[in-house]
C-alpha cells in the first residue's frame, strides 16, 4: 500500500505529515523551515515524498474563518 504526504504551508514554516500504509490516519511527520525561495522548499518537500515512499501529495488549501480563500490560499495555489 502507498502513503499520502500532507503539506501544510505557512509563512515561516512547512508543516508535513505522513498517512500510515492504508491512508486511513495521517500523522505529523516534520516541521520545515521555509527558505524564502520556493525551488528549495519544493525540492525538501520532493525529497520527504521520496524517503517515506509517497505516492501522493496533498496541499492543504487554508481558508479564513468565513470559508474564503484569503492571501495564505493564493499562495499555496
């Protein structure tokens, strides 16, 4: 069975998170600091796909309060 990588982007910091075999239940798996260059955080993000064997990556799409897409959703699109 293949895993699922949860991305999470802020600001500052790239949160990851890692689904078990069966993709039931995903876990935190790693903070990543954001490099100001997005190459490089996509590369570490690439890289941390390929060492836990994801098959899949899904980007969390950070909404406000009132369900809009705000500045933090335009950047992670």
């Amino acid at each position: 069975m293949s895993r699922i990588l949860g991305v999470d982007l802020g600001e500052r910091r790239i949160g990851l998170a890692l689904s078990d075999p069966t993709e039931t239940v995903a876990s935190p798996l790693t903070v990543l600091e954001r490099t100001g260059d997005p190459a490089v955080d996509r590369r570490a993000i690439l890289a941390a796909a390929a060492e836990h064997e994801a098959s899949r990556i899904v980007v969390g799409m950070p909404r406000s309060l009132s369900g809009r897409a705000g500045p933090a959703a335009r950047a992670a699109a």
